[in-house]
C-alpha cells in the first residue's frame, strides 16, 4: 500500500530563516501524485502544488521550492526566508487514481 | 462562488446516535471527498464519489455511509456514533479525473462524541 512520510512532527525557526520540510513516499505505482498542501491555524486545507511522476523537475513559486526526487522517493519542500505567515501543518500527500493518502503533516512555527 | 460549504461547523453527539454531515459544491465537480482528520494521523481517506450516483470506499469507510443523488451534494451519514469518531471531518472536490487533481477543501465538522 502507498505511504507517505513527514518524519519532522514540529518545526521551529526564526523569521527570514529557511526551512526545509521532508517528505518520504512509498508506491508500487509508476503513475502517482504528489501534493503539498497547507494548514494555517485558522483551520482551512489549502493547495499548494500538484506533481506527476514523470515530472521530475524542481519547481520555485515566490518563496517556495520543491525538489522532487524518484531515486530516493522525496518530494521535500523549502520555505526561503520564512516569514511568521509560513506558520501551518504542512501536509505532503501521495495520490494513485481514487486512493489519496496524507503524511502525518509537519508543524512549522516561525518567530518573529 | 461558495466553494465547497460543510454543515454543521461543530457538533456534539452520544454514543449510539446518528447524523448526517452536508457537504455542497457550487464549482460542478465530479469528485468529491470525505475525510478525516485526526492528531498525528492526516488526513484519511473515508469515501468518495466520481459523479453522481457513484461512490466508492476510501481507507477507513467503516460506520460511515454516503450516497451521491446530485452533482453538487456528498452528505457523511454516521450510521451509530462511536467515540472513535471524534474528529474533524472535511469534505473536497475536484474536477474530473478524481483526486489526482488539485482537491478544495471545505471548512470542516469538528465532531465529539461521548
């Protein structure tokens, strides 16, 4: 069965610090998914960036940066210069067609 | 837009009890999602549907039911509460081509049960 791993539970850093968050996945499939999504404290799931397997190239969005590696299964995920906004559950999620699962998520704090 | 909207925000319910969470979709998506969300675990995967009149079981479907009559509503039923379905539950949607897509997310039901 897919698998998806964020080992780091919580995070802390100081603003304008970057920070990366690691995600580890497991799937037989050589057609998947990967996700990042967002949870702020007030609550909401919100999406941040969708990749297929066959796409292996890293992307950047502003501050943000993916690496997205099938040798070693990771889809990790940078903050550059946090700010204290960055502040969320950061979930990584592994989808094969109508079977989604999500890591554990990673809490980031980032202190002013 | 309303996106996707979830009745009722809370709700306290005893063992043994049942309810039906709504969850609507004003974006004309043909899938939509129910999971759960529980401290440490994610979010799992409950049941979902690929259009209307079609629903399948995702990872933990057990004491739940849903049905699918229209495009734009997916209600949760819990059949006969039990504490271990104290959560947050969230219901998403997606365009066609099922969650491989990018998933909106509604607000959520925060449930206890006793």
């Amino acid at each position: 069965a897919q698998k998806v791993t964020q080992a780091q539970t919580e995070i802390s850093v100081v603003e304008k610090e970057d920070v990366t968050l690691d995600c580890v996945y497991e799937t037989r499939d050589t057609t998947y998914y990967l996700f990042w999504y967002k949870q702020p404290p007030s609550g909401e799931l919100v999406f941040l960036i969708r990749r297929n397997s066959f796409d292996e190239q890293n992307e950047i969005s502003g501050r943000y940066s993916w690496n997205f590696q099938k040798s070693t299964s990771s889809f990790n995920f940078t903050i550059t210069a946090s700010q204290v906004v960055d502040s969320a559950v950061y979930f990584c999620a592994l989808s094969e067609v109508n079977d989604m699962r999500f890591g554990a998520g990673t809490r980031l704090t980032v202190k002013p | 837009n309303a996106g996707v909207t979830q009745t009722p925000k809370f709700q306290v319910l005893k063992t043994g009890q049942s309810m039906t969470l709504q969850c609507a979709q004003d974006m004309n998506h043909e899938y939509m999602s129910w999971y759960r969300q529980d401290p440490g675990m994610g979010l799992r995967l409950i049941h979902y549907s690929v259009g209307a009149g079609i629903t399948d079981q995702g990872e933990v479907p057990n004491g739940y039911n849903v049905s699918r009559s229209t495009t734009e509503d997916f209600p949760l039923r819990l059949l006969s509460a039990a504490p271990s379905q104290t959560s947050v539950y969230f219901c998403a949607s997606s365009y066609s081509g099922g969650n491989i897509n990018e998933q909106f997310f509604g607000p959520g039901t925060r449930l206890t049960v006793l």
